[in-house]
C-alpha cells in the first residue's frame, strides 16, 4: 500500500534553472549574513556590493543558461541537480540553521511548507494527489522531520543486521497498518509556531483534496517535528479546523518538550560573549541563529516566546481525543542512569523527551542516539505496537516495560 512513483511536480520546468538559482541565492544570502555579523562596519559597503554582484551573476548566468538550452533543444537535469540528497542536506541545514535568509519563495529551499513524494514536491489538488499516492487509504500518517533536517531524514538503507529493516516508517506502517504515509517538508528555521499554523492550513488542503474521505490522521515528528505537531494540534483546537476531528494520535520521537540543553547553552554562552568587546563578531554570529532554534530552548509552542531568552509559553495538555506517545531514547541502556539522565540521546535529555507534565503515554529505549530515533527497529516496534491498540495506559504513564537495544 505504499504510494507509487510520481513525476507530478509543482513549477519545476523541465528546461530551466530557476531552481539551482533559487538554492545557489539562498546560499550566497547565508554566506553574507555571517560576514555582516564578523564586520559589521569595515567591509559592509564592500560586502553589499560583492555579494549583490554574486548573487546578480548567478541569476543573469541562470537565465542565459536556461535560454540557450532551449534554442538548442537540450534538456538539462537540473531539477535532478537540485533534488539530490548533497544539495537538500546542505538546505535543510542552511535553512535550520539560519532562518528564512535562504529562500523565500517554497521551492528549492522552501519556506512554504510542502508535501514530498520521492523527495520532490506534490501539488495540493486532488488530480495531483490522486496520480502520486494511487493506492491511497483512508488513514493517513504524517510525517515530520525535525531541524535541519528533510524529508529526506527518514529514509535509509535496509540493514537488518543493524536493526534497520526496510527504507523507511512509513512504507512499513503502509503495509502493516493499512495506511498511507504523507512526508513533509519545513523550513527549521522558522519559529515553531509559525510551522505549526502552516501544518495546519496544509493538513486542511490535505483533507479537502484527498483522493478518497480522510478517516484518521496520524501525526509523526521527529525532535523539532514533534513541537511542530503539538503547535499544531493546539492552535487548531477550538476552532473550525475539520482536520483535527480526524487527528486521533500524536507520536513524538526525541522532542525537546521542555527544551534542548545545546540551545540554552548557546543564550548563556552569548551572554557572556556579551561582556566583552573583543568577543562582539562572536554574539553577532550566534545571533545569526534562527527562530527556530531559539524556539528550541524552552520547547515553546506559541507566539509569545521572548524572542531573546528563549521563554516558552504556557503549558497546557492540548485537545481531548488526541492521544500522545513520547518515546525517549538514552545512550546508557540503563534506566534512570546518571549518565542517560545527563547526555539522553545526544540532544535532548529524558526529562524532556518525556516531558511528564503532558497528557501522553512514554516509552523509553536504551542504547540508541538521537537519530536512531529516525530508523531503528526497535522504535519501529514501540510505535507500531501503540498505534494497534485501543486503549492506553493513564496518561503519563509508560506503555510497555523499558526496553533496551540488544
């Protein structure tokens, strides 16, 4: 039940280079930004005009490229270009890292947020969708990658002896849960609550336009991408959003609900850069770093976050009738270590992951990294063992016995 290929693409030419000048622009925006925040003041005049020539000649070079390719009648695979997996990693990170200086108009580097299939973007109509996931099913899973990240982050080789059966979630649960996985791209550098209005807005086109009625959604996020997906949930509860009646569960994988320790680090690390002159070009590039980030510092879901000090807004346990699992991975294989407790995955310590104040079902697993949570089996077997049940445990309790990677 996986959805099959599809070449329907949304305003990518055959012929043409608007997409490589798209990406090559938004990474000339990214070198500039951090040059302006190292000298501010004695290269800035010179700085404008270099990199307004650059990013001139790569527009102007784009479309006299594009031109001559068509008087002569070549076709050229820049699309192909664009879409591989160097050129998309370096986007998510430019994108994550460094807010919306690298694109603004949703396609290469998108700050639009777009569904993918193949890693390439599916137009939002129902002819659309209809050729690109021709088996699709009532049950529609989401999938949301987390910062600097793309879709591209939850496929990967099939290695079984590395605990790493098939390619990706989704075409598992396809074939296991009778359902159909719809990946999703997002800028990580916009603020958490911004992507999650726009996860709305688009799971509502989603519904409407679906191939056949949409009788539940299943919401999957990865770190950031779990944040994105609770935001959504939130800001649509309580209002006329006909999506959210079809949400029935919420999986959040490694997400920093109280917050990511490497980020606050960073606003006490500018603070104290802060105190001395000789350090300015250093709070200057640390600030370069993107809303979503900072958004990262306390888990914060909605607009009232101090844009400096990271403040989060207030919690709440979100919509009744939307069940949550939030799986929490640690180094140790020890439950309630020390170590676990302190260095968690990598990124985000169990405490946050596993955020007890929230109404939510937790699941810890031993002996795996941040991005094992992306591919590992074993977490495969959490999630797809907690969709298939009914029920559930109380709320904040645990779902099954702590489990470790052998």
């Amino acid at each position: 039940m996986a959805p099959k290929k599809s070449s329907k693409i949304a305003g990518e030419p055959d012929v043409g280079f608007e997409p490589l000048v798209e990406v090559l622009s938004g990474l000339v925006s990214v070198v500039e930004g951090v040059q302006r925040a190292l000298s501010p003041r004695v290269h800035d005049a010179l700085a404008a005009s270099v990199f307004g020539k650059v990013r001139s000649g790569v527009t102007t070079g784009g479309a006299v490229a594009g031109s001559v390719a068509r008087l002569v009648g070549v076709s050229l695979p820049v699309t192909t270009v664009v879409e591989s997996g160097v050129v998309q990693r370096a986007v998510g990170v430019a994108n994550g890292a460094f807010t919306e200086r690298a694109g603004s108009r949703g396609g290469a580097i998108p700050a639009a947020m777009t569904v993918r299939l193949d890693h390439r973007r599916v137009v939002l109509d129902r002819e659309s969708l209809a050729a690109a996931y021709p088996s699709a099913t009532g049950r529609v899973v989401v999938f949301l990658h987390g910062l600097v990240e793309t879709e591209r982050s939850w496929f990967h080789r099939s290695q079984p002896g590395k605990a790493r059966t098939g390619t990706d979630f989704g075409s598992r649960l396809a074939d296991d849960l009778a359902s159909t996985p719809v990946y999703v791209r997002y800028n990580t550098g916009r603020r958490i609550c911004d992507n999650g209005r726009e996860l709305g807005d688009l799971l509502a086109e989603l519904v409407e336009e679906w191939p056949m009625p949409v009788t539940e959604i299943i919401l999957i996020g990865h770190s950031m991408g779990g944040l994105v997906a609770r935001s959504a949930v939130r800001q649509a509860d309580g209002q006329v959003a006909p999506w959210l009646s079809k949400v029935t569960r919420l999986v959040c994988l490694g997400s920093p609900h109280t917050g990511a320790p490497l980020e606050r680090g960073a606003v006490r690390v500018a603070e104290v850069f802060g105190r001395f002159a000789v350090l300015a070009p250093g709070v200057r590039l640390l600030a370069l770093r993107s809303d979503g980030i900072k958004d990262l510092a306390r888990g914060a879901l909605h607009q009232d976050r101090l844009a400096e000090d990271g403040a989060a807004g207030p919690v709440d346990a979100g919509p009744a009738g939307v069940r949550q699992l939030f799986v929490v991975a640690t180094l140790s294989r020890s439950r309630g270590s020390l170590w676990g407790r302190l260095i968690g995955d990598l990124m985000v310590a169990p405490a946050s992951a596993g955020d007890r104040s929230q109404s939510a079902d937790l699941e810890w697993l031993g002996g795996l990294h941040h991005f094992d949570l992306l591919r590992h089996d074993s977490v495969y077997d959490v999630v797809l063992g907690w969709l298939r049940t009914s029920g559930g445990s109380p709320a904040g309790g645990d779902t099954a016995a702590a489990r470790s990677r052998a």
